[in-house]
C-alpha cells in the first residue's frame, strides 16, 4: 500500500524505513551494502593496514638504528620497504578516504545512500582479497621487493625470476578495481544523488574536494594499470615491453608510473585538505573565507598535478627544456596551495577559534604540511634534485607531505565524526597527550632524515658503516619514530575506550553547520526519515529545527512507497529535482562477484591460466545477474515525492546515475586505451633498437571485416534507442541483433589481425600491436554480450519507449568499442607506413 | 659523503642554492607558524581584514614573489651545470653492471683502457661520463662533486664533473638495484696533472664493446 501523504508518527515511519533497509544479522551482515556499513568497513580495514604498515616502518628503524645492523639481511628489508611504501600508499591511504567519503557524502548530501549500494560492496569485497594477496605474500616471505615503484628491468623476470613481483601487481591491481569503483560511485553520487536545491555551489565543500579527487582516480589509475598488466604479460608471457634489447623500454614504465604516481600524491592530499576546509570553519565559528577561490583551487591542483609526473624523472636524462617545463610548472602548485593556506588561515584569523582536540590535529597539520610543502618546492629545483633524489631527504619530504598532509587531518576527523559514528563522547580523552607523542615523534623521526640525506645517506639501503658520520641522526630518528608509535597506540586506545565506554554524545556536538549533523547518532541505515530541501552552504543554521522535521517525515520522501528502497536524485548543475532513484537491498551478489574476481586473479598469479578464464567469465556473468529481477516491467510516469512535487523514476529519464556510471567507465576505459597508444609511440620515438626487425602486413579483409562489423555494431545501437525503433520490441531487438552480429564480425576481424602478427616476443612494436587488438577484441567480445542482453532485457519487459535506460547504456558502449576500433586501425596500418619510409 | 663538504663546481653551486633555499623557507616557514600562533593568541586580530587581502595576498602574490627569483636563480644556476659538450673535455665511457662500475677511458696514446670500481680523473679538469647499464637500471653519485645520474639500460646519460683538488672521493649506486644495491660503491680518484698520463698508462686495455649490450639511444 502507498502512503504518499507525510505520515505524522515518526515511530512507525522510523519502523517501515527501517524494515526495508536494515542489513540483517549474522551472516547476513556478508550481504551489506549499505554506505554507512562499508564505508566503515573500508575505514576500519583500512587502519589495520596501517597497524601493518606502521609495524614495518618500525623493522625499518629498528634497523637502521645502528649501524652494520644484523638485524635484517638485505633480502628481508628489501621487502620489509616495498611492502611498507605499498601498504601506506595503496591498501591504507586509499582506501581509508573512499571509506570516509562513503560513509559521509551521502549524509552531507542529504541522500539515503551513495548512487551504487552494490559497487561500494563489491570495491570493498576487491580491496579486502586484494591486500590480502599481498600480506599473505608477506608472511610466507614472497612479498614484493623491488620498491614501492616497482622499475623494469629490476622488477622484470630476469632480474626478479620469482612470484614477489607478480603478487604485487596482481594484489595491487585488484585493489584498484576498487579505487575505479570508488571513483565512478562518488562521482555520481555527487553530480546526482543530492537534496533538491543544493546545486552546486551551495555544495559543502568536502563534496567538492571528492568530486575532484574521484576525477583525478578516473584519469590517474588506468595508466597504472596498464602499466601493471603489460609488466606481468612481460613477465608471463616475454612479450618485451620493456626490455631495450628487443625495443623496449625501462623508461616506458617510469612514465606510466608516475603518470599516475604524482596525481596520486594530490589523490591522497585533497581528501584530508577537504577535511581541514569542513573542520576548520567550525572551529572558528564562522563560514570559510573564499569558497569560490577554493574550488578554483582545488581543480587547478588537479590539472597541474598530471603535468608533473616528470619531476620524479629528474635524473633520468631529460631535455634541457622539458627540465625547465617541469619544473617551473612543478613549482606552480604551490599557487592553488597557498590560496588554500591562507584561506584556512583567513577563516582562523577572522573568525572565533577554538582549541578544542581536532583542532589541535589540525594545527599538527599545518606545522607538518608547511614543511613538506616547502621541501617540495626544494625539490622541484632541478639541480637541487640531482643532489638529493634517492636519499633520505626525499623519505623525509614525502613523509612530512604524507603525514602532515593526510594523517593528522585524519586523525582530527576521526575525533571529530567518532561521536556520529558512534553516537559516544569520550569521558576522558588521551588525546591529546596521543597528539604531542605523535607530533614530537613525527618531527624527531623525520626532521633529521633531511640532514641525513643531505650528508649523503641514500634510501633503500639496509644497513651503513660507522664512517659515514650518520649513527647519530639514525639513532634519534630510530627513537622518535618509537616515541610516534607509542602516540599512535595511545590514539588506538582512546579510540577503543571512546566507541566501547564513551557517554551519550549530544546531537551536533561541535555545533557544525553540514547536513550529515541532522541524522541521528549513531545513523540509521537510511540517514534520514525525509529528505530536506536546502537553500544555503549551511542548511543547519537556516531551520534551526531542520532535524527534528525531517525525522517527523515533513521532507521530501517521508514516506515507504511499495516497499522499495527510494531517494532524490538533482540536475547537476541547478540542484532542480529530477528523478526518483531507487537503490538495491542487502544483497550477497557483490560478494559473490568478488570472489570469482578472485579466482580470475589468483589464476593469473599461479599461472592457471583456464582457471583465469573461468574467473573471468564468470565474473562478467555475474556481473549482468546484478540487475536480474531490477527495473520496471511498466511504465510509471511521474510519482509524487511529497512537499506537492513528482518526479518520474530513474529509468525513465535521460540523466541517471547509471548513464553517468558508463560514461565515466568508458573515460577510465579510453585513459587505460591512451595510455597504451601513448606507450607505443613512446617506444617508437624513444626506445633503442628501433625500427622493428618486421612490421605488420596487416590484412585488408580481415581490416575491411573489422571495420564494417563496427560501424554496423554503432549505427545499429543508435537506431535502437531512437524513439520510433524503441516503442517497438520487435524493430528494437532487431537492431540489437544487428548490434550483437556487428560486434562478432568486428571482432573476427580483430582475431585475424592478431593471428597475422609475427611472433609478438620479438619485439616490442609486434607485442604492442598485439595487445593495442586484443583490448579492442576484448571490448567487440563484451559488446556481443552486451547487445545479446539488450534483447534479454528487452523480452523481459523491461524496456519500453520510456524505460530505455538498459539500450542507452549498451549504445554507448558500442559507440565506444568503434571508436578505438577505428583507431587501432590507423595505428596498426599507419605506423608501418611511417616507419617504413 | 656529504653534499655539503663540496669538493667541485657543481656540488659547490648546488650547496650554495640550498642554503639559499633553506634560509627563504626558514623565513617563510616561520612567518606562517607566527601567523597561526597570533591567530590563537590574539582571537579576532584579522576581523578587519577583508578576505580578499588573505588570499590574493597570501594565495597569489606571497608564492609569486618568492617563486619566480627562485626559478630564475634556478635556471641560471642549472644551466651551468649541463654538460658544455666541448670535444676538448676528456670523456669516459661509464657500464654499470650488478654490481660493478666499469670505466673505460683513452690513454695518452689513444688506446682504450679500462678500469673496475675506481674512476680516475684528473684533478682541475672538467671530464664527461658517458653513463649506460648493461642489466638494470643504476644512478651514479659521487655526492661531495656533482649530482647524480640514472643509468639506463639501452640509453646514454651524460654527466660532467670536476674535482678541484686530487683526492679520493667516494661515490656510490644510488638508485635501488637488487639485493647488493648497498655494495655497489666505486672510488673516484682525482690525480694531480703530473701523475695522471702515468696512472692511466698503468691501466689495462679495455676488452672489446659488449657487443650483447643494447645500442644506445641518448
Ligand atoms: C608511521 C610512521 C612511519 C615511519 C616511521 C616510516 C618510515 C619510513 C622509512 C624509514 C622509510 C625509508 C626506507 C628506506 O628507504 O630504506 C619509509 C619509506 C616509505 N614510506 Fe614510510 N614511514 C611511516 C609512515 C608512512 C606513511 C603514513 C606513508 C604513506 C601514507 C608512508 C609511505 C612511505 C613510502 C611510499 C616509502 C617509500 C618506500 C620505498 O622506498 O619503496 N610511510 N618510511
Ligand atoms: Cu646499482
Ligand atoms: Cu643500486
């Protein structure tokens, strides 16, 4: 039964929200999928990472405390490094801010969940098999141990013939499935999935910081990834992408790193920098000055940090010129950083600070950051570089970015979002004496490395000798580091005794002015018993009683209509209510779905390849279960959503969540795609032993087959959303055939390029066009299933003239796969021909 | 070892930028920490200013009139350490191998010498190393005169360095190679003038290219 009208008793609207979105118990809590569970989930996991990763830093120090130490041999601190800097960077940093934006955006939004229940269950599911790969390497002592950056030659097979370098890049890239999860799922939450009204700028700034970051994790991880997969096809198969004797190149990898590397380091900085810009305003009881100006600031970041990754590359050999680019451009960040400074500054200074404990944390980062920001600029001077690059002044740079740049801040949201985690309030607080311990310990650590490595002390060595005049620095850097360790277990301490003994907290302890304030703490599953409407950057001051009314059930959707599981979705730019968006149930498919992504994952590691090939298969299997059963067998028009106002649901209009998710899969899929095109190309320009011994002959059947089965493939899927084909199912499924028959002929052609490539081992011109065919083959494969289920779906009745969300999201996919099929033709038939003249 | 205690041109002019670089962002440093204490020990202090003034001030002009002096000085004094490229400077052909550092110069009378894990120079004269590995990626690094730079398996690197004075300076492997990366240290010999054809003439004679490794590229 519906019951649109607000329903007056908050008790009984409180039970029939809750009986629909609760996770169940037991077992069942494995099905979750709920943002606040996972986002917890993420968080909690991701501080066992640290736990791990903090206990290697300690086996570093321990070691270097003394010199000719024979406490590690070289082959166990070689690991004991890779593993500390992987932990940190991929399974810690990471994932700990998806958790946090998971757990906080939808409620600052003023949403019931993130737009994709079911993919933040199933990133989780990824990160947690992933890193558990490489701690279990760990611990049967075949962790990785060719550095956290993992160069060629070093990493590649002749040089490092075990399974250490393949657990990493197989563990790692698994975990990034989750970040391209996490990116995609916050991306559209943020541009969707908000409370009528708030349009953009009257977003809290936190939501921007994570809109950029999402962006910067789109574009950033696919060239690791490819990066990683071309190693470990390198590694498998000697397929020598990186190897100059056969035309490779070690460079080609350094660039595909840091190409990704350096975003990363801003990837990890803006989320805790959106901390400190929703933190500090509050402890200075007034708005944040230059709201505008940050935002600016924060997308300059994003774009210069992709232009920089060449400053990790100083000493590599590069072009006067390039040297001068990167580094005047690498110097340019400090200009969106400073504004960022001296806007939280500004805030303090004109404002009524209070020193209260998140406070503190926050000025430990900018004491910290201030540091490592400067030394940045330090190192951006390239013949300062020279000199110090690979010593211990870049471990302590980077630590004092690190660490001052996303722990401390994270440290202050942890005190301060504990109370809404947990509804508690410390009774005593050891935080503050956690603090100093951490602070001093951090600056004693690390303060002395920079002289260190100015007095020659390179990183990545496991031992010295008593000449060399550092036993001194390395012993204090050794004790402060256990003094931070000790701070660190009194903050874990505090945190325990808080969740487990802490007292009733008030709502709104700190008196913030975001939404995620007005739930009730701990929160429900559904945040919020109504949707509020919103007219300003601070919707808890303009209706004092903004909590109270919601629970009542006088916001918007305060009410359970057939039992399904509803919020509001905007247009992006106005904050205009646009569609009713209905979210999946608890459910154990995103378990099940990382699991046989596991069996594709770990048959690659162990070499089973057919086990691989099954993971696979079944994962794109389960993958489509997803949405068996999900959607509207009629069509339903607009709904009311209460407050007077309709609005039709999401499968009926053209701006949905899902739309929004394809198309920026498909601009991670096109990054990995550039990528890969870039590395051929930067092989031919760069890389020794070129030209190629043969070139390519490529078919012009099999050229002429790929082409037409593409172009039939797009038209077809463009015609099968038009309106007069979609309102009949017959002409509709017709030309989903035609898509599906297009897309196998296409990728016929494609297989028969790729037979006609002599031996791809012999260099590496003939591996990359191997594998520049086999991605698009790949995608004319998955296009074929794509289209079949169109048809699928479209017999199931889930598609009519209104409801054509499915085909839309298949369209673009098709359009997508002619796309870089067109282009791996120009390459494949134009690279010959330059070369050859 | 240290980068501080120079011994040639280039370790000198960088030890000079750093402690130019340090003592700007010592002020700098500074000057924001009291910034942060003023706002804290004085609340309010900033009421009157408008917002504008922090962050065109501090956002835009404060980086800018630091950076761009930075920069130039920078440029200037990177520009003098790139290698002159000027056929009279003695050049020495650099392999690096795991783990080992192969020199291979031409003596007084043309022939080509080589020597393992010990560079001799010639003190008071610029020489030109041309640096490339034969297995895994290596940095070389004489820290008390110059820079360092990578060695790549199939491409050239160049590096030109001086020492000002005969002496024995150390230098080591500075980009992480494998289990012995710590042992891979050579010793860089600078001779005085007069002694220096001799030690050279005391060399063997190199063994014929490798011809196994890669064809460089620059
Ligand atoms: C908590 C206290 C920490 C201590 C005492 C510590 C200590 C160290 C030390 C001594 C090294 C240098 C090892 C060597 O070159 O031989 C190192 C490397 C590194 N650390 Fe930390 N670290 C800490 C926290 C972190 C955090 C929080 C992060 C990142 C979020 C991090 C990221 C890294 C990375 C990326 C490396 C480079 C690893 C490599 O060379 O492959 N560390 N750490
Ligand atoms: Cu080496
Ligand atoms: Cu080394």
């Amino acid at each position: 039964m519906t019951d649109t009208t607000a329903a007056t008793d908050p008790i009984r609207l409180h039970k029939q929200l809750h009986r629909i979105w609760r996770t169940p118990p037991g077992f069942g809590r494995l099905s979750a999928v709920n943002h606040t569970i996972v986002g917890r989930r993420f968080i909690i996991t991701a501080f066992v990472f640290f736990g791990i990763g903090g206990i290697l830093a300690m086996l570093i120090r321990a070691q270097l405390a003394t010199p000719r130490s024979a406490f590690l041999g070289p082959e166990i601190y070689n690991q004991v490094f890779t593993m500390h800097g992987t932990v940190m960077m991929f399974l810690f940093a990471i994932p700990l801010f998806e958790g946090l934006a998971m757990y906080l955006l939808p409620k600052m939004l003023g949403a019931r969940d993130m737009a994709f229940p079911r993919l933040s269950a199933y990133g989780y599911w990824c990160y947690l098999f992933g890193g558990s790969i490489l701690i279990i390497g760990l611990v049967l002592g075949l962790a990785p141990d060719g550095g956290w950056f993992m160069y060629t030659p070093l990493s590649s097979r002749t040089y490092t013939p075990g399974i250490n370098a393949d657990i990493w890049l197989i563990g790692i890239t698994f975990v990034e499935i989750s970040a391209l999860a996490a990116a995609i799922e916050i991306i559209a939450t943020i541009f969707k999935t908000r409370a009528p009204g708030m349009s953009l700028d009257k977003m809290p700034l936190f939501a921007w910081y994570m809109l950029v970051t999402a962006f910067m994790m789109l574009f950033g991880f696919p060239p690791l990834i490819v990066g990683s997969i071309l190693l470990e096809i390198e590694r498998a198969f000697d397929l020598p992408f990186f190897d100059p004797a056969r035309g490779g190149d070690p460079l080609l990898w350094q660039h595909l790193f840091w190409l990704f590397g350096h975003p990363e380091v801003y990837i990890i900085f803006l989320p805790a920098a959106g901390v400190m810009s929703t933190l500090l305003p509050v402890f200075a009881r007034r708005e944040i000055i230059g709201y505008i100006w940050i935002v600016v600031s924060i997308v300059a970041m994003a774009f210069l940090s992709f232009g920089l990754w060449v400053h990790h590359m100083f000493t590599v050999g590069i072009p006067h010129l390039a040297l001068a680019f990167f580094s005047a451009a690498s110097t340019a960040v400090a200009f969106p950083t400073a504004v960022q400074f001296f806007a939280w500054i500004g805030t303090l200074a004109t404002g009524r600070p209070q020193l209260k404990l998140p406070m503190l944390f926050l000025l430990g980062f900018f004491f910290v950051f201030a540091m490592g920001g400067l030394t940045g600029v330090m190192l951006a001077i390239v013949p300062f570089n020279w000199q110090v690059h690979d010593t211990h002044f870049v471990v302590a740079h980077l630590h004092y970015v690190l660490v001052g740049g996303f722990i401390f801040p994270m440290l202050a949201a942890a005190y301060y979002w504990l109370p809404h985690f947990t509804g508690r309030a410390p009774r005593l607080s050891l935080g503050i004496t956690a603090f100093w311990l951490i602070f001093i310990g951090f600056n004693l650590t690390f303060l002395i490395m920079h002289l260190t490595g100015l007095l020659g002390m390179p990183r990545r060595i496991y031992t010295y000798d008593d000449a060399a005049g550092w036993e001194w620095l390395n012993l204090v850097s050794s004790i402060g580091s256990f003094v931070m360790a000790i701070g660190f277990a009194l903050f874990t301490v505090d945190i325990v005794l808080q969740v487990t003994m802490g007292k009733r907290a008030r709502r709104n302890p700190w008196g913030a002015k975001t939404l995620e304030w007005a739930t009730a703490m701990p929160p429900p599953a559904y945040n919020f018993a109504s949707l509020p409407s919103v007219t300003s950057r601070t919707p808890l001051t303009d209706a004092r009683g903004i909590a109270v009314d919601l629970a009542r059930g006088q916001g918007y959707l305060g009410f359970v209509r057939e039992g399904r599981l509803e919020t509001l979705g905007v247009e992006i730019t106005s904050g205009r209510l646009e569609q009713v968006i209905r979210l999946p149930n608890s459910t154990h498919i995103p378990l099940y779905t990382a699991l046989v992504t596991a069996v594709f994952f770990v048959g690659v590691l162990l070499k089973f390849y057919l086990v691989a090939v099954i993971g696979f298969v079944a994962t794109i299997a389960m993958l489509l279960m997803w949405t068996r059963g999900w959607g509207d067998r009629a069509d339903r028009g607009l709904m009311p959503v209460g407050q007077g106002e309709e609005a039709p649901p999401h499968t009926e209009v053209t701006g949905a969540p899902s739309n929004w998710a394809m198309t920026l899969a498909l601009f991670a899929n096109g990054t990995a795609y550039a990528s890969l095109a870039f590395g051929m190309l930067f092989l031919w320009v760069v890389a020794p032993n070129w030209p190629p011994p043969v070139l390519l002959d490529p078919g012009l059947l099999a050229s002429a087959l790929a082409v037409a089965g593409l172009a039939a493939a797009a038209f077809a899927a463009m015609r099968s959303v038009a309106p007069a084909v979609l309102a009949k199912a017959p002409q509709r499924e017709l030309w989903l055939a035609v898509a599906a028959a297009g897309n196998g002929a296409a990728l016929a052609g494609f297989i028969m390029l790729m037979m006609a490539v002599p031996d791809p081992t012999r260099h590496a011109y003939l591996a990359a066009t191997f594998v520049l065919l086999a991605y698009v083959a790949l995608h004319a494969a998955l296009g074929v299933v794509f289209a079949g289920y169109g048809i699928v779906r479209s017999r199931a009745g889930y598609v009519s003239a209104m409801r054509s969300l499915d085909l839309r999201i298949g369209a673009q996919w098709h359009r997508y796969t002619a796309g870089i099929g067109l282009i791996a033709l120009l390459l494949i038939h134009g690279l010959p021909r330059v070369m050859g003249s | 070892m240290s980068t501080l205690d120079t011994a040639g041109p280039a370790a000198a002019s960088i030890a000079t930028l750093w402690w130019v670089m340090l003592i700007g962002a010592t002020l700098i440093f500074l000057f924001v920490m009291a910034l942060l204490a003023l706002v804290f020990i004085r609340p309010g202090i900033g009421r009157g200013t408008p917002a504008s003034w922090w962050l065109v001030g501090g956002g835009l002009a404060f980086p800018a009139v630091v950076l761009t002096p930075l920069l130039i000085y920078a440029l200037w004094a990177g520009e003098r350490l790139f290698p002159t490229g000027d056929p009279a400077v003695a050049q020495v052909d650099v392999v690096a191998r795991q783990w080992e550092w192969n020199f291979t110069y031409r003596n007084a009378a043309g022939a080509p010498v080589q020597s393992s894990n010990t560079l001799h120079i010639q003190a008071g004269q610029p020489v030109q190393l041309n640096i490339t590995s034969a297995d895994v990626i290596h940095s070389f690094w004489v820290p008390r005169l110059a820079g360092k730079i990578d060695a790549i398996p199939g491409h050239v690197t160049v590096l030109q360095l001086k020492a000002d004075a005969p002496g024995l300076y150390r230098g080591i492997c500075a980009e992480f190679c494998g289990t012995a990366h710590l042992e891979m240290q050579f010793a860089l010999q600078a001779h005085a003038a007069e002694d220096f054809n001799a030690v050279l003439g005391g060399l063997p004679p190199a063994a014929a290219p490798d011809v196994n490794a890669p064809r460089g590229r620059p």
